[in-house]
C-alpha cells in the first residue's frame, strides 16, 4: 500500500472513530432532567394580585382517622361565608388577603426529586388523591380560586425540611417535580380562626347588670320570668352589688363577680348550627320569636302543621322551647335557665342556655353523629342516678383511675364539651340613664306701680274726717320721738342689707335658665344620638344572630350558669378599734382603786380626776354613806400641802370662803345618799 492509500486509511478510521465516539457519548449520556430550569422560578407567574383570589380551599389529612378535612371560604352574595360550615359568614377576609399575598411569588427552590415514588417520603401526596393506596406521606392541598371557582393557585405543602425554618417540601398539584421552598404562610383550617371568635361583642366597661333568671308558670299556664339573683352597679368605677345581700352578715365575693365579667367579655364561639329555614332561605323563627311560615305551607293546614313541628323539634332537641308569656307574647324558654348581660348602651343581651354536646373538635363545629340529643338520653336512662357524670361520653368509663388518667393525658385527642346557647338583644332605654331635664322658665317679676300713683290718698289734709286737727298733730307730735328712732333704725338696716331688686333678680334667673337651656338641649342631643346607636346596634346584632344556634365551650358555659350561693360568703367580724384600745390600753393601766400611785401623781378622789377609776368605798368618819369622794376631802387637816391642792382642785376657796358647787356631781344631783340633802354651803 502507497503512502496515499495509507493516509486515507487512517483519516477513516480516526473519523470513525469519532463517529462512534460521539455515537457512544450520546447513547450513553442520562436523560435531560426536567425542572432544573424552572429553580427559582415562581410556582404560578401569572398570579400576581391578591385581590383576585374569591376563595379559599384547605385540604388537611389525619392519617389516625384516615380521613381528609376539607375547610372552605368563599366570597358568595356579597359576603364572605364558609360553606363547609353551613355558610357561616366569615370574618377573615383579612386573613384571606394575607393567605393570598404570601403565596403569591412563591419560588421554586433546589429541585428535591422528579419521581412520584419519592411523594411519600417528602410528604407531597394529595390528600384528595382516592387513587393512591397509602395513608401516609400526604401532605396539605391549598387552593386559591378566582371569581368562577377557577384555580389561581393549588400545591401541595409537605414536611419540613429537617433542621430548616419555614422550609418545605412543595409540588404543584398536576406535576411531580418536588422543590424545597421557603415560605411563611398561616394555613389554619380551625373555624375559630377565620369566624368573629367575640361572641358578644361589647366593652366590659359599659356592663352594669347582670341577671339570671328562670321560668316558673302562673295558675293560666303562662311561662313568667324568675329572678335568681342580680348584680349591678351604677357605673364602671362603682363596686358591684347584689340584690337581697344582708349587709350584717354576708359580703360578695369579688373574685367570682370578676369571673362572670370576663366571661362574657371573652366568650367565644366554638361552633355553630343553622336554624331551619324555609323554601326561600328564610328563617322560620323571627328576630321577635314568631313564626314565619314558608308560602307554600300558608294555603296548606297539613303542611303549616308539619313545618311547625318540624321548628319546635329542632328547638328541642337544642334545649329550647317556645311559651306564651304572662305579656301574651312569645318567649324562649330554657331547659337550663338564662343570663342577661345589660350595658349602658341600652343593650340587653338575653342568654338562653341549651344542652350539652360532646364530640370533637370537627363534630362541635359543624355537628356529626354525637350531639346534643346523646346528653337527653343519657339524662333519661338514669346515669346520674347511677353516679356516673352526666356529661361523660357514651361509652366511657370511669371506674377505673387509670382510664382518667389516660383520658386526662389523652385530652386533645379525647371527646369535647360544650353547650347550645340562644342569643337574642333588645335594647332598654332605661339602661342609658336618666332623661335629661329641661329647665323651667323663670317668671318676671310684677310691674312696680309708680310713686305718684300712691301720693294722693288719705291723711294729706290737715283735719281728720272728723274735724280734730289739734288731736292729729297732738298725735303726730307724740309720735315724732319714736318715728325718728324708728327711722333710724331703719336707715341703718337698709344701709347693712339692701332689698333686692325683682328685675335685677329676674334678670339673673332668665340669665342661668338661657345657659341650662343650651346644656340641656346638647344633652338631649347626645341622649337621642345614644337612643339611635343603641337601636341600631341592637337590630344589627339581633340579624347575626337570628340565624343561628351557637355552641361555647363547657367550662364558659359553667361560669355563667353559677348559682346565688356562689357570689356570697359570709362577712369577716370588725374589731372595733374604739374598744379594742381601751380593752388593750386603758384598762391595763389604771391603778387598783383608781389613785394614782406615782410619786408625782395628784393626791385626789376626785371624781372629774379620777373619771375612769373604781368608786372608792366611804371612810368611817363620813356621816353621809353615800358622801362623796370631794366631800371626804374636805376633812383633811389643814396645813397639808396635798389637802390645799385636793381643795383647789374641789372648788374651794383656798382662804377659807365657801367651796364652789360647781362641777360636783354629788351637789349638782341635788341630793346625796344620805337621809338629808347636801349642805350646797358645807
């Protein structure tokens, strides 16, 4: 072979080579992996205002229960409702905002895997997925839709990523690429975190009274109200009081009081029941308890019959029933009494209270196969009888301490408690106070007659009508003496007290009434102005709550239902200061027989000196028993030092006059023991 033929050979082998070089490389090189070029992209680009989000669906999966939760909020007529528990109007369209905002540029991060079979280690299974055998590995399916139930937003959230804060394993729904993404978003499905969780919805400030009550029947069969107890007060800085308290032997107890106050403050809803309505969604049980029958059922005897029925049932079975009361009206009446909270809005909160359901969680909020009618029955067949607690669970028992206290370790997980409650307002006007008062308009004063009118008259001649002139200026002379003292006297009193004048007066009074006018008319302005509120308040809270049956927690419903005995004890005994010092001072410190025994002391008897001391018996030499302790000292020998001071100190005269009488209670009685009076001269 020539030197050409030698080179081609080669040049086609060295190309061949490399022909099946290159082939190799491409035969043998992996697969291009899909996703790597979407890192640190958004899930959803084409999702970028919030505002466009019209509802919201939370997908949550229990693995114990194997069973999925599905929570729902969607923007329906105007409002924001959750139809997953009966359309309960929602109050979370912040939250709903705040949900949206935080998905909305949500990046895909380091890609985790591109293989389904590694979904349920990461956690990313979709809990709606019915295709997929396992009960593990799902994960919580969050949807955001636009107007028209279209998807704007739907991955699945797995585990986190260990030892990482807010980071997650995500995957859209669709795809099964799975991404490590970091993100902070709230994704609560409790109805309590997306609902108005403050039942009532009023100042602990403005409470003043709070009244239970139950309901007794008169001779017609009428259901009449019955007052159990009341506490109130006349303003927020005032103590509470209770009616029918004996103040000599009972106190209230604050602590308890404040207990009631905050739990009407705090209460919270726990779940919620619809009340039946009719064809056209209309409640059947007005705002003011009257029946309000479908139209279908107004031309039909037998079918207003069964629809009312149908009502009285379903109050029920919650607790309730309706009456006619003593006023001819219809009223709630309740198995467990009533609470009516008032404010000084003029707002009567009326509190009915129901049964009691147990279940779980899901079961008190949206209602389930354990409910109120289990307590009914429980109550029926004779449990408490038995010494089981009524509102222990069906099918617990508790006779063994190891099972409480595996129930008490196991609460969360365990069956809850709570109760029905009928909510209805009204407004009081006489709860905003008194009425203010408007002034009364001064009178003028009469119109002062002029002096010319009073100058002619009588006696301005100088004869009487008889004719004796000299007997008038006889008399006028007489009296000129004591006219001029009478006048004088007068100048002076006038001088010192001027009479006032009726118009300046009146003037003054017209004055005050103008200015109490204005204060009267703004007072009656803000009162009308608080008449206006209260109504207002009163008719919006009454639609609330029209709809619905609520349910509180046990422990709310038990701080509210407390008896009399529960807010009294009786009064702690007050020393009395007064006599407790002179049990512990004066009593201690005086000297037996009531002298003085100091050195220093004064030498007497006397009793003004000696006031608190024991009565010191007579001497032998007194001729009187009853002689007094000022009377044996006046015996003393003279020349003594202590008798002169005894004798001063009696009142006598220290050169020897007679004794003064003065402050002697032996003389000033007027008489002594003996059988003749006291000597008032010695």
């Amino acid at each position: 072979m020539n030197q050409s033929a030698r080179t081609i050979t080669f040049v086609a082998v060295a190309a061949g080579s490399v022909v099946v070089a290159f082939l190799s490389h491409r035969m043998t090189m992996p697969p291009e992996v899909a996703g790597f070029e979407k890192v640190g992209q958004d899930f959803y680009p084409d999702f970028d205002d919030p505002s466009e989000a019209k509802g919201l669906r939370v997908v949550s999966y229990n693995e114990d229960t194997a069973s999925a939760r599905m929570f729902n909020v969607d923007y329906k007529d105007g409002r924001w409702r959750i139809p997953s528990h009966h359309n309960y109007p929602a109050d979370g369209e912040d939250r709903l905002a705040q949900t949206a905002a935080s998905v909305l540029k949500i990046k895909r991060g380091a890609l985790a895997s591109r293989r389904p079979t590694d979904h349920e280690r990461f956690g990313v299974i979709d809990p709606l997925d019915e295709g997929t055998a396992t009960l593990k590995g799902r994960g919580q399916r969050v949807t955001l839709f636009k107007e028209g139930n279209v998807p704007l937003v739907d991955f699945i959230i797995g585990k986190q990523v260990e030892g990482e804060d807010n980071v997650y394993y995500v995957r859209a729904e669709g795809e099964n690429d799975t991404y490590i993404t970091e993100f902070e978003i709230d994704l609560s499905t409790k109805f309590s975190d997306w609902v108005e969780r403050d039942l009532l919805e009023f100042d602990r400030d403005s409470l003043v009274e709070m009244e239970a009550l139950t309901s007794d029947v008169d001779a017609e069969r009428r259901i009449v109200p019955k007052t159990l107890l009341t506490i109130d007060r006349e303003t927020s800085s005032d103590s509470w009081t209770l009616d029918g308290l004996d103040e000599a032997t009972e106190q209230i107890k604050t602590t308890e009081v404040n207990q009631l106050v905050n739990a009407l403050d705090n209460l919270e809803l726990v779940g919620v029941r619809p009340k039946p309505r009719g064809d056209n969604d209309e409640p059947l049980l007005t705002t003011d308890l009257k029946f309000n029958p479908p139209k279908a059922a107004s031309a039909n005897p037998i079918i207003m019959q069964a629809v009312q029925q149908s009502l009285l049932q379903d109050l029920a079975d919650k607790g309730f029933f309706l009456a006619t009361g003593s006023d001819d009206k219809t009223r709630i009446v309740s198995r467990e009494g009533e609470l009516v909270a008032s404010t000084n809005e003029g707002l009567a909160y009326k509190l009915f209270f129901g049964n009691q359901v147990t279940g779980t969680e899901e079961e008190i909020e949206i209602g389930g196969s354990k409910d109120s009618t289990e307590e009914t029955e429980e109550e029926e067949s004779g449990d408490e009888q038995s010494g089981e607690d009524e509102t222990e669970p069906e099918g617990t028992e508790s006779d063994s301490e190891e099972e409480e206290a595996e129930e008490a370790d196991d609460e969360e997980e365990g069956p809850n408690r709570s109760r029905y409650i009928f909510v209805n307002v009204e407004f009081d006007e006489s709860l905003l106070g008194d009425k203010p008062v408007e002034p009364v308009k001064p009178e003028e004063p009469p119109q002062i007659e002029d002096e010319a009118d009073d100058a002619d008259g009588p006696g301005d001649g100088d004869t009487t009508e008889n004719g004796d002139a000299d007997d008038s200026e006889n008399s006028e002379a007489d009296s000129d003496d004591s006219d001029a003292d009478e006048a004088g006297a007068d100048a002076g009193e006038n001088e010192e007290e001027a009479e006032p004048d009726p118009q300046e007066e009146y003037e003054k009074a017209l004055a005050q009434y103008n200015a109490d006018l204005m204060t009267y008319q703004a007072e009656l302005d803000a009162y009308g102005k608080k008449i206006e509120d209260g109504k207002k308040k009163a008719k919006e809270l009454s639609d609330r709550f029209a709809d619905w049956y609520y349910l509180i927690s046990a422990e709310s419903a038990e701080t509210l239902m407390r008896q009399r005995s529960d807010y009294v004890e009786p009064k702690e005994e007050e020393e009395d200061e007064s006599d407790a010092g002179s049990a512990a001072g004066l009593g201690d410190s005086l000297p037996t027989g009531g002298i003085d025994s100091s050195p220093d002391g004064p030498a007497t008897n006397d009793p003004a000196v000696n006031s608190d001391a024991t009565e010191l018996p007579s001497t032998p030499d007194s001729e009187n028993a009853g002689e007094s302790p000022t009377d044996s000292t006046d015996d003393s020998p003279d020349g003594d030092a202590d008798s002169e001071t005894a004798a001063e100190s009696d009142g006598t005269d220290s050169d020897g006059g007679e004794p003064s009488t003065e402050g002697d209670p032996a003389v000033e009685s007027g008489a002594s023991s003996g059988d003749e009076p006291a000597n008032p001269n010695g």
